[in-house]
C-alpha cells in the first residue's frame, strides 16, 4: 500500500491559535502520518492559546487515530510582519502581549529552531496565516496602508520564511500555504486588498518554486481551500453565506472539510509529491471549476 509517511521529519506550521482552523487540522495531519510538529502563533493570540492548551479545552481536536495525542514539539511567537525585531515598531515592542514572548520576528524564529534543534532543522514548513484590517471594506475604499498590512502579512511573509528558513531545510524539503479563489475570481465582500494579497501569494509560489527549488532542492505549493468558518475568516463577516454558497454550488455538494486540507497538505509535504512544485492545487470539492450556480 502506499502511506503517506513522514516519520522521522520535523513541520512546523505557522498560524495556528486554536483548533477551529486549517493550520491546526495541518498539524494534526502531519502528526498523524508521523511527523514531530512545531507550531508558530501570532504574540496577540498566544497566552489564550496556551491557556486553552493548559486546560485541556483542546483534548477532543488533539486526540489522534493512534490513541496518541497531538503534542507540539515547541510554540513559538511569531509576527509574520516582521521579518527582523528591529523592524517592529517600539509600541509593538513595548506591547504588554509581545514584551514576555522574546524574539517574535521571522529571523527571531529561525534563530530558536537552530539553537533549538541543530543546523537543519526542518524538513516541512507550512504557511496557514493572512491578516488584512481591512478585510470588509471593498477595494474601492481600501487605504494604501490598510492594502499593504494585508500584503505584508498575506504574500510577502511567505516570501520571507523562504528565505530564512530555506537554508533551514533537510534535502527534499517542502513549503506549503493557503490561498482563496478570491485571488482569480471577484468573491464581493473578501476586501482589503486581501483578494490582491492572494494572486501575489499565487505568483510567488510559481517564482519561489524555482528559485528555492534551485538554491535549496526544495519544493513550494499553494493549496487553494474552500470556505470554512475558521476565526480569521469569520472576520470577513460572510464567511457563513460563503460556506453555504459553496456547499450548494459545488460538484461535490457539501461543506469542503479541514480534514480534506489537511490530508492534501501532508501528502503535499511527502516524498509522494516530490514530483509537484509550484502549484496552487485546489481543495474546495470542485468549487474552482464552475462557471455558473448550479442552482438556476
Ligand atoms: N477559512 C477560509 O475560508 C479559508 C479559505 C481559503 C484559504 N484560507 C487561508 O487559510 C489560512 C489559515 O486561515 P484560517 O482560515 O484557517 O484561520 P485561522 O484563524 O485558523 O488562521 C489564521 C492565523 O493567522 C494568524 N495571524 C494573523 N496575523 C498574523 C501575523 N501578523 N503573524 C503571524 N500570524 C498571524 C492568526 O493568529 C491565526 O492563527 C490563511 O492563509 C487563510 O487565508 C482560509
């Protein structure tokens, strides 16, 4: 039979805070095909998520087929904005949120995993993070400012964790993110120059694929996800009507599950794929391949 097998390979997956999104669903999915799984959390979001850890309000999500629960080798701090600690700015630094977590930069976070675990660490790094404040308004009354926080967070800290973690990687290494449709298609109401943060994320998956896929042997590819009612998307406020959209609309008419993201990913990060790089594949039940509602 062929498995999906990732033990003795280390992942760490960027953006998770709960286990209601598709990073923690990734995480669990790695584990669950073998791998050691670090996570990366947002400072602002870090102490509720430990908290929830501590108290165990996490234990049913955590509990793996094997029996086993799913243990994170280490949580680390992480603002995607930024990729030095001298880049963020002294109110960031001097946040209450931010002040106890130490190094919360990108390089800050490759500094830990090589004091943490040696030279090369990493085999699997997975990208399941976006922010755009401005995510309601539509694009027509988006700020500079508001569009370029949604980039920066969105698109270019992708960019970013390839260059710093590259050099990180074990030989046949993979990045993977998650991007939205809204990038190719107008999905009213996904505002903020959050759309436009999606397309680069897309294109710089193809570019990033070569480039690192040269310097560094290893692959990069996008999973473009259906809709799921996750904490950072419940901040479009339409993500409901997106879901159901989607569920009637679909070839496979029913809400695309975390668990399909998930398995996609792990097979994605495994010697499996070695073959695929550079693609944005899609996990949305079909979504991506219609041309009108199904529905008349
Ligand atoms: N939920 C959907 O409908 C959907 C669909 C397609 C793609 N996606 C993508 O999936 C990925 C994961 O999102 P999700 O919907 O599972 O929600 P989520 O809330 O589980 O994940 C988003 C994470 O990003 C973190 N984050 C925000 N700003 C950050 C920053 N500056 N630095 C570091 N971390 C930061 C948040 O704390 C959160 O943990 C995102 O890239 C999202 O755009 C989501």
């Amino acid at each position: 039979m062929l498995n999906i097998d990732l033990s003795g390979k280390r992942a760490l997956v960027a953006g998770v805070a709960d286990d209601a999104g598709y990073g923690f669903a990734i995480a669990k999915a790695l584990a669950e095909a073998g791998a050691t799984v670090s996570v990366a959390t947002w400072p602002p979001a870090l102490k509720i998520f430990l908290n929830l850890l501590e108290r165990g309000k996490m234990d049913d999500s955590r509990r793996l087929a094997s029996g086993g629960m799913l243990e994170f080798e280490r949580i680390y701090p992480l603002d995607a904005a930024f990729d030095t600690l001298a880049e963020a700015p002294e109110d960031i630094r001097s946040n209450k949120r931010y002040t106890e977590t130490g190094d919360f930069s990108i390089v800050g976070m490759a500094e830990r995993l090589v004091a943490d675990f040696g030279e090369r660490p990493l085999d699997i790094v997975v990208h399941s993070l976006a922010n755009g404040p401005e995510v309601k308004k539509p694009l027509l009354e988006t700020s500079r400012a508001g569009y370029l926080a949604a980039v920066s967070v969105s698109a270019y800290s992708l960019v970013a964790m390839v260059q710093r973690l590259g050099p990180l990687m074990r030989p046949r290494g993979s990045f993977c993110s998650l991007t939205y449709m809204a990038s190719e298609r107008v999905i009213p109401g996904y505002g903020g120059g959050m759309s436009s943060a999606k397309a680069a994320l897309e294109s710089d998956t193809r570019l990033l694929a070569f480039e690192a896929g040269r310097k560094f042997g290893v692959r990069v590819n996008t999973i473009s996800a259906g809709p799921l009612a996750s904490r950072a998307a419940s901040a479009i406020g339409i993500i409901e009507r997106m879901v159901d959209y989607c569920a009637q609309n679909t070839p496979l008419p029913e809400p695309v599950q975390p668990t399909e993201i998930a398995t996609a990913a792990a097979f994605l990060a495994s010697d499996l794929a070695s073959g695929i790089t550079g693609s944005t594949v899609y996990v949305d039940k079909g979504y991506h391949a219609m041309g009108m509602p199904a529905q008349v």
